[in-house]
C-alpha cells in the first residue's frame, strides 16, 4: 500500500509537470485535454475510497508542485547575479513552486469535503472551485496570477478574444471545464451527459468565430495617422551593470545611438525598466550634455529610472516611469504600485535584513510603494497624449491596473534579463497580449532582455523585437474600438460567471435526484 501511494503522488507530480507545457513557450494545448481529465478521474476514484478527506490536500499538493516546479524555475536565476544570494536558489526552486502548490491542494480538499458523485454537477464543482482558487492566487497578499491555464490558449488569438467579454479570470475558470471535458466521457453514467462534452466544443467554436468577426472588423476600422511617433526601445545591456559599476556614459550614449532621434520628427521615446545604472531621476540632468547634440524640442524621452523622495527626515526609493523633455526637465512620474517580494521589497525588512538578506533590486533598502496608478496626460509642444504606465510584472494583473479607460496607449517597460534565457521573459510577454485584449488598447511594450512589441487591441503582434536584441519600433499609425465590456465592468463578470455555475451545479444535482 505504501509503494502505491508514492506511485500515486509521483504520477500526480507528472500530470502537474505535463501540464506546463501547455503554456508558452510551448503551447501544447491537447495536452491539458489529458491531463485535467486524468487528475479529475483520480479525485473522484479516490474520494470514492478514502473518507478521511485530508489525503486530498497532499494530492493537490503534489499536482501543484509537479505543475510550478517546472514553469517558475527560472525565479531562481535572479538569484545567480549576486553571490550573496546564491545560497537561496536550493530554497527558490522548491519553496516558491510549494507554497504555490498550497492553493492547488486547497483545490483538491475542498473538492473531497463536499462530497461530489460522478455526477455533471461534481464537473461543475470542481471547475468552479479550481477557478475561484486561481482567482485567489493572483489576490491575496500581493497577488501572483502567473501562468493561469488560460494562458495555454495565447496562441489561438480567435478564441481569446472572448477575454474582451468576459475577462481572464472568467475564460480561465472556461478553460478548466473545458480540459476536464473529456473525463465526462469516460465517467458518463447516461448518453445525455456527452451532450455537456459537446456543449464545450461548440461554445469553444463560437468563441472562435466571435473573435475572427471582431478581427475583420477591427482591420476594416480607420487607420490614423499620428502626427508624432512613439518609439519602442529594445536593449540587450548586461544585468551585470548594477554588480559591476557600470560607466552609466557607455548605457546612455548605446541607448541614444538605438533611438536614432531625428531633429524634426516629433517623437516619444520609451526606453526599459531600471536601464541606466547608477542614477536616479534627479541625477539625470547631469547627463544633459550627452543628448544635446541629437534630441530637441520635438522629443520626449519616458525611462525607467529610480526617484527618492524626503519623506520625515527618511529617503524613500521608488521604482518609476518618469518622463522627460529634451533639456531632461522632469514633466510627470509615475512610482510604481504592485512591487514585487524579495525583488523590490523586503518583507519584515527589519527581521531579515538583520540576517543579512536584502532586495535583488535594490541595494540601498527596500522600494516603496507609489499611492496610486494615475493615467500620465502628455501636453507638450503642440502634442497631446494619455498613457496608462505598468512597470515590469504590474502587466499581470487583470482587472487591476485601471478604474478609468481614457487614456490612449497601456506603455510597460520591464527588464527581463534576471530571467536569463529561460522561458520566464516569454511568459512575461505574453500577459501583455491578454491585458491588450481585456482593455481594448495597444500595449506599447519596451524590455531590456526581452521581447519589445506593440500589441493592438485584438491581441495581435504587430511589430515586435525579440529577446536580446536592440532595436526599435514605432507606433505611427494606430486604429480606435469602443470600450470593451471587461474593461467597463472589470471583474464584477467573474462574479456573474461563479453565479451561472453555481446554478449549474444544483441544476444537474436537482436532475439526478429526480
């Protein structure tokens, strides 16, 4: 009995870890088909077995883990940069996958105790209950909503579109019904429950054909030619410029020479996150005599840069997007808001920083926190623009990075390179096309190793510079679509789907009773 078990848990581990390759980079969608289906039957089996429901939570686990271990890996290599924090990695690699497999195994216990049968309302149950879960993963204390089975279906951009309805939260919880499908099959106790099976690949179609109209509707909209440009910046500069006292001269002349300024075009230009080592937004006029020969009054420049502030007779640090004139006079910054642990702050900072630990990021104390998101309204020489800012993992959020949609362009800047050349930068990417979708903006986004694109509303790529080059892009032309549902009502229609299931649930139980 006790080999069985750990065969048990080892086949869970596999299923979890199976499952990660239906995300990107990968996208083997099919697979999840499988998987969920195969999880879901050993829940039921087993809960037919045991009646001590409390096993189900280390089952969980282990499906968890087996799912996180092997698609977060790549959280560890921001560790390898500083060699104060080497000795974590070892605790990374297993800590952060198991404490994210704990809302897993909450998802597996709570399914045992109440009880499901074979029955299509269990299906339902299970669904609903995976969906709120996840939807608690991205909540709860800072929240962390990465790599939600949804994102399996980045790809097939016909299909997600739907999350300009219903939103992410709402097409996962879809998602989970529709990879555990299949067991509805096999654990069918009649003819008509095939017909849920079908129900699911028909609603998956209309999605499809949904999305392609609202694609062909959206290229037949009126293009506008913007009488200014934005220019998206890609770098590739080493990570290492802020272990290696980097000459700061030698970043900024490499980032002017990319941005290839043209003295009468009007152009904004964007640069990454944290890009210039060593200098904070008040130390940056000092540089002025570095861009006097090429920038001028049709230019403005929006870079990721550190800002301080004297609050109390106490220096606070904030990571921002702060824009600039040519003569680098400050004009408007954003501090951001959704900082991420260990990373950018120091949870129990002064617990742990008397161990010796510290932020990644940061090496003179913790970032913190900006006050509020508020969209940067640009009016300057004869140009005006409105763009809702994100910095770094702020992008993956949904739901949560605007109450008020009237603004032009979503900009996110990010320095992916404490990924290395893992699949994180390309999971990190790919949230920037479910927030464009969601939105119904163009994400405007420049990355330091990483991918730089601009997205349109639809969700589709249309310029893009991949991970480790330099270069750049320009948004000169731009088309229009009216509010989205989800960015009108946001999350409140993941609330009016849990409602829709929880009435399926007693629909399909009341029906077997009968």
């Amino acid at each position: 009995m006790k080999n069985k078990f750990y065969i048990e848990l080892i086949y869970l581990i596999l299923l979890g870890v199976l499952t990660s390759l239906s995300l990107p980079p990968f996208n083997y969608v099919v697979i999840n088909f499988l998987t969920f289906s195969l999880f879901y039957i050993f829940l039921i089996k087993k809960i037919e077995f045991y009646k001590n429901k409390k096993i189900f939570f280390l089952y969980g686990w282990f499906f968890g883990f087996g799912y996180f271990v092997s698609n977060l890996y790549w959280i560890s290599i921001s560790l390898t940069f500083d060699q104060s924090f080497k000795f974590l990695i070892p605790f990374t690699i297993i800590l952060i996958p198991g404490l994210l497999a704990l809302f897993y195994a909450l998802v597996a216990y709570l399914f045992a105790v109440l009880k499901p049968n074979k029955s299509l309302s269990s299906f339902f149950l299970f669904s609903l209950i995976f969906g709120i879960v996840e939807f608690l993963r991205g909540s709860i204390l800072t929240g962390f909503p990465w790599n939600l089975i949804a994102y399996s279906f980045s790809n097939q951009i016909e299909i997600l579109n739907i999350a300009s309805v219903i939103g992410t939260y709402s097409f996962n919880l879809f998602c989970i019904s529709l990879f555990t499908s299949p067991s509805i099959f096999i654990l069918r106790e009649n003819k008509k429950d095939i017909s849920v099976c079908v129900a699911f690949l028909i609603i998956t179609l209309s999605f499809y054909v949904l999305g392609s109209q609202n694609l062909e509707k959206f290229d037949n909209q009126e293009v506008k030619n913007l009488d200014y440009k934005i220019r998206i910046l890609s770098s590739n500069i080493s990570i290492d410029r802020f272990y290696n006292n980097v000459d700061p001269i030698s970043a900024i002349e490499e980032l002017i020479e990319i941005s290839s300024p043209k003295k009468s075009e009007k152009i904004i230009f964007i640069w990454p996150e944290g890009i210039i080592p060593g200098i904070s937004q008040d130390q940056l006029v000092e540089y002025k005599w570095l861009f006097e020969e090429k920038f001028n009054e049709n230019h403005l420049l929006a870079i990721g840069i550190n800002s301080k502030e004297d609050q109390s007779k106490t220096i606070k640090y904030f990571n921002s997007l702060s824009i600039f004139d040519h003569n680098l006079n400050i004009i408007n910054s954003y501090k951001k808001i959704n900082l991420v642990p260990f990373g950018e702050f120091l949870p129990f900072e002064k617990l742990l920083k008397g161990i010796g630990l510290k932020t990644i990021t940061n090496d003179y104390q913790s970032y913190s926190k900006g006050k509020e998101r508020n969209i940067i309204d640009l009016k300057y020489n004869n140009l005006s623009v409105k763009i809702l800012p994100l910095i770094c993992y702020e992008i993956i959020y949904s739901g949560k990075i605007f109450t008020n949609s009237n603004f032009d362009y979503i900009v996110n800047i990010s320095e992916d390179g404490w990924f290395g050349k893992s699949i994180g930068p390309e999971q990190h990417f790919t949230h920037s096309i479910f927030r464009a979708i969601e939105s119904g903006k163009y994400v405007l986004r420049s990355a330091n190793n990483g991918t730089t694109a601009i997205i349109n509303p639809m969700g589709l790529v249309e310029q893009k510079i991949d991970i480790n080059n330099s270069g750049y892009i320009d948004l000169s032309e731009s088309r229009k679509i009216e509010m989205t549902l989800f960015a009108k009502f946001g999350n409140k229609i993941f609330g009016l789907i849990i409602l829709l299931y929880i009435f399926l649930i007693f629909s399909f139980k009341k029906l077997k009773n009968e």
